[in-house]
C-alpha cells in the first residue's frame, strides 16, 4: 500500500519560509519532498503505511517547528 499526504503552511514572509526550508531540507530523504511557494511551505510526504506516514508527519513537524523557534528568536 502506499499513502501520500500534502502539508501546506503559511507564513509572514517568504524569506521565513525560506530559511526555514534551508533549515529542514537535510531530513528530507527519499520519504518527503519540501519546496518554498511564496508565503507557503509546501510538503509531499510518501510511505508504504498508514503508521509510516504518521510517523514521518510526526518527524517532518517537529523539525519545522524547531525551525520556526529559531528563526523567531531572531
């Protein structure tokens, strides 16, 4: 089986959405596919399951997240 989501999250900025793409783009692998769309993040993420894809939405988060404080913090 294989399962796709598509996560879209706006920003303030485009430059925010660019630094923190710059940010995450070393855990993208194979699993998710990030890009810059003006104001937006954009990611496709694949697995092979339904927890598969739980768990890289999990991990794909909390590296955004982790981003977004440290470019707040600036």
């Amino acid at each position: 089986m294989n399962v796709a989501c598509d996560i879209v999250i706006e920003f303030d900025d485009a430059e925010k959405v660019k630094t923190v793409l710059k940010s995450i783009e070393v855990d993208n692998f194979e699993f998710v596919k990030s890009k810059a769309n003006g104001k937006k993040l954009v990611a496709q993420i694949k697995a092979t399951s339904v927890s598969s894809l739980l768990h890289t939405i999990d991990d794909y988060l909390a590296c955004v997240s982790v981003a977004i404080n440290m470019v707040d913090k600036d």
